[in-house]
C-alpha cells in the first residue's frame, strides 16, 4: 500500500497559520472518515491530535482544526506557537482492511 | 490512566525472528471498543503500521509484512504481542505499540491510536 502523501515540510511565523495537507485515494481518504492526525515531537511518541477527520481529543488545543475534500485531507493550525513545532502525520483506514500514514510533515516554526 | 510498556530484545541477528511485547495497565485489553497495535519508524523517517488485534484474536496486518508477521493477545496477562520473522537491517526501527480506539462500531480494524507506549528501539545486526 502506498503512504499518503504529505509534504516535506511546512514553516510558519508565531501567530501565523498553516495548513498542512495529506492527499489520498478514493480508496481511503476519499472514501473514509477514519482520518486522523498525530504530532510527533523529536525523540518522542506520536500523539493523537485529530481523529474521524476533524475531532479533537480532550486536552487538545482548539487551535488545531482538521478537514476532508475529496482525496485530500487538511490540518490547520492557528496561532502559531513554539510548541508547535514537531512532524505531523496523516493516517486513513483503506478498502483494504488496512491503516496508511503519510510520509510525515515538519513544521518548523521561524 | 492507560500505560503501555513495550518489552523485548533491542538487538536481533539477521534472518532471526524479532519478538516484542506490549504490557498494558491502568485499564483491560478485552474492551469492547478497541483494537491494540504495533508501529514502527525507522531511523529518521516516518511511521509505518504494522498491525493490530482485538482482545477475541482477530487481526488486521500491513499486506508488506503479512507473510513474516503474527500478532497475538494474551487476555489473562493483559499483553499482546509482535513476531516479525526472517528480519532484515530494513526492520530496524522503533517499535510502538497503541490502543486503537475504534468507537461502536469496531469492524475491520477501523479507528486511531489513542494511547501509545514509549517506543522501543530494535537494531537488526549481526
């Protein structure tokens, strides 16, 4: 199965927002709403930030928010902060029975 | 609160079989709603699912690893387990394992990781 695709990397100023994007098929995301995020900090484990494609975990700041059109799934992040700064990952269930995460983004706060 | 420790040798020969365990407290495996599974991340790159398991036994595996691969639970130690065969320097990775959350409507191995463990680092190395 092939990973989603996300890009590289993604960069932003404290207060700005970015959006990073996670595209599919019509096999998954396209066709799923078993999206969901996860933040990974260096040296850490993943943490779940968006699951069923724009719901939040409690405790998860309301500046990040998530959406589907289509294939391609997005998650935004409002205000810009330090802490914000990490690689994110996309993952969708499939026509397959199966879970695919993308290639990962790092968000690099300037 | 959830705890999840994986336990297991963090280095393995060449064509040997990597054997990981996931212990899981503060709460039980055999819940309804959820699924448990394995992740792994290579040395600076992405995550990569493995597979998963639901307390009854059923499985749900990533088709790239499936012929190596079994993934087991054990209700009684609230543990489940990861077998990976004939590994390569290609599976060294850190291995996590999760509680995937599947909500009422568990099928097919649907849902997301909720809870993970710390992550255990396994070199494939003569």
């Amino acid at each position: 199965q092939s990973a989603l695709t996300q890009p590289a990397s993604v960069s932003g100023s404290p207060g700005q927002s970015i959006t990073i994007s996670c595209t599919g098929t019509s096999s998954d995301v396209g066709v799923y709403t078993f999206v969901s995020w996860y933040q990974q900090h260096p040296g850490k484990a993943p943490k779940l930030m968006i699951y069923d494609v724009r719901n939040r975990p409690s405790g998860v700041s309301d500046r990040f928010s998530a959406s589907k059109s289509g294939n391609t799934a997005s998650l935004t992040i409002s205000g810009l902060r330090a802490e914000d700064e990490a690689d994110y990952y996309c993952s969708s269930y499939t026509s397959s029975r199966t879970l695919v995460f993308g290639g990962g983004t790092k968000v690099t706060v300037l | 609160q959830l705890q999840l420790q994986e336990s297991g040798p963090g280095l393995v020969k060449p064509s040997e079989t990597l054997s990981l365990t996931c212990t899981v407290s503060g709460g039980s495996i055999s819940g309804t709603t959820y699924y448990w599974g394995w992740i792994r991340q290579p040395p600076g790159k992405g995550l990569e699912w493995i597979g998963s398991v639901y307390f009854r036994g059923s499985t749900y595996s990533n088709p790239s690893l499936k012929s190596r691969l079994t993934i087991s639970v054990d209700t009684s130690k609230n543990q489940f387990s990861l077998k990976l065969t004939s590994v390569t320097a290609a599976d060294s990775a850190v291995y996590y394992c999760a509680r995937q959350s599947c909500g009422t409507d568990c099928y097919s191995g649907v849902g997301h990781f909720d809870y993970w463990g710390q992550g255990t680092l396994v070199t494939v190395s003569s």
